[in-house]
C-alpha cells in the first residue's frame, strides 16, 4: 500500500509542477509564486 501511495504522490507532485511550470513569469507573480518556488510550492500538495 505505501508504494502505491508513493507513486500516486510523486505522479501529483509532477504533475503540479508541470502545470506550473507552463504558466508565464506574470501569471505565476500574479499567484505571488516565483518559478524557483515551484517545487516548494508542488510539495504542499501532498
């Protein structure tokens, strides 16, 4: 069960930082996110 849990966190986790990551340097300033905090940021998604 864990690995599964694992594997479901890292596949939101990348796929949060891929959305953000196609959003412009505005779009993301606009959120008050700089593109640097993007992997912070996917983290707490978990």
């Amino acid at each position: 069960m864990n690995l599964i849990r694992n594997y479901r966190n890292w596949r939101r986790y990348r796929q949060t930082v891929s959305e953000l990551s196609r959003l412009s340097n505005r779009e993301l300033n606009d959120m008050g996110i700089s593109r640097s905090d993007i992997p912070a940021v996917a983290k707490t998604t978990l």
